[in-house]
C-alpha cells in the first residue's frame, strides 16, 4: 500500500471514529471506518464512479471560447451559475471535461474549512458546460444513486474528513484527485441509498423554502422601513406634516471608556458596550445580559446607561458602517458604560420615542447626513458634532412608537423564522450522522 493510500485509509477510519473495541450490534460488523450495517459495503470512491480533476488551460490556448465551472460556482448543496466565465478550450478538451446532468462537483482546492465542498450538477446552466482546474467531477457508476453520493461527500466535508486527508500548500488545501478516489467510505445498497437520498433531499427542500420565505420578508421589512420611516406611507390614524429637528437640541452625550477587550472580564458588577459589540450585532437593539465586565475601579468615572439609551460606534471600515447604533433594551438594574470607540446619546423622549431610536441609523435623511461629514483615511469617522449638527424631519412620538412596534412585529416575525430554520437544520445535521452511518435504518 502506498504512503498516500495509507494516509487516506487512517483519514477514512475517522469518518465514524471509534474509542475502545466497539460493541457490535447484531446486524453490524466492525471494519476499518467503524461499525456498519452487514449489507453496507466499503469501497473507494473510485470503485463508485469516475473522478476526474479539471485542468488549467492557458487563456491564449488554441480553441473556442467555452463556459467553465470554478470553485466559486460550487457552493454547498447548490451550483451558483450568475457568474460564469469563458475560456479558450478545443473539442477535445470540452468533451473531455463537460459536466451533466447528475454529476457531483467538489471543490478541489480551497481553505481548509471549505475544501470539498460540493454539489450535484441539475443543468443550472443553459447550455453545455465544463469544470476547470480548481474543481472534481464525481459521476456515479451503475448501482449508485448520485443523490445519495452528493450528501455523503457534504457530510465528509463538514465533518472534516476531506480536510485530514487534503494537502496544505500556504493557505489552501488540496484534496486532490486521488487522495479522494481512493477515500473509503460505507455504501449502502442501492435501494436504501435512494430512500436515504431522498429524506435528506426533502429536508434540504425546506430549508431552501425556508430560506426563500426569510428572504422575502426581509424584503418586506426593508420596504416598510424605508416606507414608514420617510413618511411615504402612514400607518392608519397619523396624518399631518412631520416637524424638522436638530437632533442637538434634544439630546445628551454620556461618558465612555477606552478600554480594550484585554481588560475585560467573564464576571463583575459594571457590563462593557464595545463598539465591536455593536457592529457584530444582529439586531438594532442589544440587551447587555452578554456583555463582558468592565473591573469595577475602572468604571468608575464613566456614565451610566438607561433604557433606551443609543450607543453608536465613531469609526467604521465602510460607508455602509457609519451610523451603526443600537437602542439599549431590558437594562432593569443592570450597571451598563459605553466603551472603546462609541458615542453614548441620551436623547429626549418627548422628542424620540423608545423603540423608534433604534431604527435612526435607516432614517435617509439622518444616515445620508452622517456619510457626507465621514472623514478618515483608514476608517470613516461619526463624531459627536456630526449627530448634533443633524437636521430631520420626525413624526410625533405616538406616530414613532406606532412605527417601532410594527417594524418591531416584523423582526419578531423573522426572528422566530430563522430559528425554525436553525432547529430544521440542526435536525439535518443529525439525520445525515444517523442516515449516512447505518445507525439508524429507513429500509
């Protein structure tokens, strides 16, 4: 056995890692990747079906223009064809690496955590297509269901076994033709690759659902944002002409720390916003229950935050960063400062009602005013004096809170979506580890 057949046998046998001498169930057998089913067979993947690598081609090379798959294009569980490139290939060659309908396609070099990562071809593309250099082509034998194969090779790539078995060179890895043909792996019969295929195409069908339901309402909460918050369109009840405010007539900045993340603790009394904090956040509020310490004696001279303070961060790597903020929520008694690279503002809430603070920074007239004072080299700059100098016109606070509750509604709406979706892909995950090792049975 060569070294590289050997090192894909030990890389194989952590597919399903065994501690001790397993105990066998009755209808299992142990082999050299862990315990499976007595019918299951472990084989190659090149005893499955054909592997073949892409291969680079000159961009003055002799030959038609022809479309071309990259790794770009093989996402996980989807083929992505918006951006499909050409490039000089003969008859020969186009013949040689043309993909179809039902072939698997991987990732053949790329980092680490993504090397592997494949998809099956369904014709996305509107036409004959290739693979090039970066990319493998696994298309099944008789008596293997290509379906079944796709979720296979997934479940290797996200439990990393393609990353043992891949070649490091800087900052890709290399799975490599025959690192990968000669993985072994445990196949089902035919029958129970399809039933197998099917379940986790079926799982995969609602999280595609799922996530197409997200996208739209996301859509829909963009729109009504930018629709209630101009004022374009009024919820029922409200009419009348907003009135123009300069935001430095109604508010109060607070005292910040300097601190940085070193000096932070798991544990204290005095919870520290850090302006990282606030670009990380998902939402336009942030409750302080997760926020790290601030040591007590440290805290000592800065401002405390209430309810509905806004905290935004002064500095942003991107125009699209400037103005980012969050409405401090469910603060009770908890002892909360602003930190490194924030602006604290309390303003008045006869002015600027709780709730409605936290969509400020998706206000055109308030964003638009914060981009065109941005300054810096490395990094656009928000300053105290560029939120007080801000003119804009508000509806009244009723109106506002109207307004925050129904885009509140509409977060919440998303919000219990996306954890639908996050527990739906959970159950995936499980089904792949039962279903694709035998542990659990459909036939």
């Amino acid at each position: 056995m060569t070294d590289e057949a050997m090192e894909v046998r030990d890389a194989s046998a952590g597919y399903a890692p065994q501690v001790g001498s397993p105990v066998v169930p009755q209808g299992y057998r142990d082999t050299e990747i862990g315990v499976v089913p007595e019918d299951w067979e472990v084989s190659a993947v090149r005893q499955k079906g054909e592997v073949l690598a892409g291969k680079a081609l000159a961009v003055n090379a002799p030959g038609e223009q022809r479309p071309y798959l990259r790794t770009k294009n093989v996402l996980d569980g989807r083929i992505d064809t918006a951006d499909v490139l050409k490039m000089p290939m003969t008859d020969e060659q186009f013949r040689q690496f043309q993909v179809r309908n039902g072939d698997v396609l991987l990732n053949e070099g790329q980092s680490l955590e993504f090397v592997g990562r494949c998809a099956i071809y369904k014709d996305e593309y509107p036409g004959p297509c290739a693979i090039q250099n970066a990319l493998l082509r696994f298309r099944a034998r008789s008596g293997v269901c290509e379906n079944f194969a796709s979720h296979l090779f997934r479940h290797c790539q996200q439990t990393g076994v393609f990353s043992r078995i891949s070649l490091q060179t800087t900052s890709v890895a290399h799975l490599g033709s025959t690192r990968f043909g000669l993985l072994r792996l445990a196949w089902p019969t035919e029958v129970e690759q399809r039933a197998i295929a099917t379940a986790l195409s079926d799982a995969d069908e609602l999280l595609e659902t799922l996530g197409r339901l997200i996208a739209k309402k996301r859509d829909i909460k963009q729109a009504a944002m930018q629709q209630l918050l101009t004022g374009e369109t009024r919820l029922p009840g409200f009419e009348g002409e907003r009135r123009s405010v300069r935001l430095g007539d109604h508010v109060t900045f607070l005292k910040n720390g300097t601190h940085s993340r070193a000096e932070l603790m798991g544990s204290g009394e005095v919870r520290y916003l850090h302006y990282g904090d606030i670009h990380a956040a998902d939402s336009a509020t942030l409750d302080p229950a997760a926020l790290p310490f601030l040591p007590s004696d440290k805290a000592k001279s800065l401002s405390r935050l209430n309810e509905g303070d806004v905290i935004f961060a002064d500095a942003s790597e991107d125009i699209e960063g400037v103005g980012s903020s969050v409405e401090l929520v469910n603060v009770g008694d908890t002892e909360v400062v602003a930190g490194l690279h924030t602006i604290a503002a309390r303003f008045d809430k006869s002015v600027l009602a709780d709730g409605f603070k936290a969509y400020l920074q998706f206000c055109p007239e308030f964003i638009s005013a914060l981009r065109r004072l941005a300054a810096g080299t490395k990094v656009y700059a928000t300053t105290r004096s560029h939120i007080s100098g801000t003119e804009m016109r508000l509806p009244d606070v009723e109106e506002q809170r109207a307004i925050a509750a129904t885009l509140k509604d509409m977060d919440v709406e998303l919000d219990a979506l996306e954890q639908r979706r996050a527990k739906t892909a959970a159950l995936k995950q499980a089904m792949m580890q039962e279903l694709l090792t035998g542990r659990t049975r459909l036939i």
